[in-house]
C-alpha cells in the first residue's frame, strides 16, 4: 500500500506542470482560474492535472461559496522525501570516497610540483 502512495506521488511529480502548480500552490491557495494564468493551456487542462494531484494526494480542494480554492497537502512530499533519504547514506560515501581520492590527486600533483 505504501509502495502504491509512493508510485502515485513520483507518478504525479513526473510533470513539470503539476510540479509547478504545486511551487503555487506551496505559497497559498488557489482557485483553477489562478492556477491557469502564467500557463499557455485552458482551464480544463489545469483541472485534469489538478485531478491527477488530487488523486496523489498531493492536492486538496476547498469550497468557499462561489470559490473552490485548492491547497497544497504536503504529507506524501514528505514520504517521498522521506524514501529518498534513503539513499542520503550511498551519496555521502560516494562523496566522501570522492574527496578522499581527489585531496589524494592534489597530494600527489604537490609533491610532483605541479600546479593548475
């Protein structure tokens, strides 16, 4: 099941558009129309990745009389970030075998006597 939530999330994160309504969305609500300005596609293109969002549950709509304000909900970024963490161990020692090889190189070229 979690794996599930997992694919659909990445899935959802996939497009940059969705990833974009989520950056808007990341500084407050926002109605469809809102959402559709800065991009050059209609009002039902927005809602059809809107609902792709909110089949993530990346996405949640509101209803505020006339005004259907949608919202970021952020807990499955948190459990993608959270399996990608995961790797944070693998590329810190990457990273520090790294370092260890080229402060190596660069000893190596300063008993040589060679400079950039």
């Amino acid at each position: 099941m979690a794996q599930d939530l997992l694919d659909v999330t990445f899935a959802a994160l996939a497009d940059p558009t969705r990833r974009a309504i989520l950056a808007r969305l990341a500084r407050g609500e926002a109605t469809v129309t809102e959402l559709a300005e800065p991009f050059a596609m209609s009002q039902p293109a927005i809602s059809k990745h809107l609902k792709v969002l909110e089949r993530a549950g990346l996405v949640a709509r509101g209803r505020d009389a006339q005004r259907r304000p949608c919202r970021l909900v952020a807990r499955p970024l948190k459990n993608a970030n959270e399996w990608i963490g995961g790797y944070r161990r693998y590329w810190d020692e990457a990273f520090t075998e790294l370092d260890l090889v080229l402060e190596g190189e660069i000893q190596h070229s300063e008993r040589r006597g060679e400079t950039d």
